[in-house]
C-alpha cells in the first residue's frame, strides 16, 4: 500500500503519455500528508479556480484504516503542497469528483 503515490503525466492522448522533465514525480506521498499518519495516497481529483489548482485525493488513514479526502494546491500544476484533510467522516471516502459553482473563472 505504501507504494501508491500521485504523479502528473503529460502527452498528446492517454496512450501516450510520459513522465514531464519539469516534474518530479510522485508530486505527492503519503510522506507528504502532516495531520494524520498515512499509508498512501490515491484517486487525485483537480480544479482549478483563478490562478491557483486544487487537488483532492483520498488518504488512507493508518489509525482508522479507512479513506479521508485530502486537500493540495499548486500555483501551476507541477510542484503541489499539501494543506490538510479537509472530509473525514464515520465511512470509507474515495474518488472526490470536484467541481466549482457560482463563480468559477477561467
């Protein structure tokens, strides 16, 4: 399980895609999550709103052995910094679809 990462690809279609030399991939670990003890990170959903892209990503947390929604923002797509987990609840969350309402810019 400690193995599971999030990284950014890039290329012209889903088959073709390759590790960007202007990324240092895994951009995100469970290393990287500081409020809770993590056994990986998965499942990365990203918006964008103004300038500023936000990631939500399931964390699994070691102590509950269940999935939280966490929370990272990048001024550019490429170097990410982890805020905090931002959904915990009594049940397993996963797959955070994200969209903006009222008010998104493009």
């Amino acid at each position: 399980k400690d193995d599971w990462a999030i990284a950014i690809y890039t290329g012209p279609s889903p088959t073709k895609l390759s590790d960007p030399p202007d990324i240092d991939n895994p951009v995100l670990t469970a290393a990287h999550v500081t409020d809770v003890e993590a056994d990986f990170v998965a499942d990365p959903f990203m918006v964008r709103e103004g300038k500023t892209w936000y990631m939500f990503f399931e964390v699994l947390t070691r102590s509950t052995n269940q999935g939280d929604i966490g929370l990272a923002e990048s001024p550019d797509g490429k170097a990410w910094t982890y805020r905090k987990i931002v959904l915990d609840e009594k049940f397993h969350l996963s797959y955070p679809y994200v969209f903006s309402h009222d008010g998104f810019e493009e």
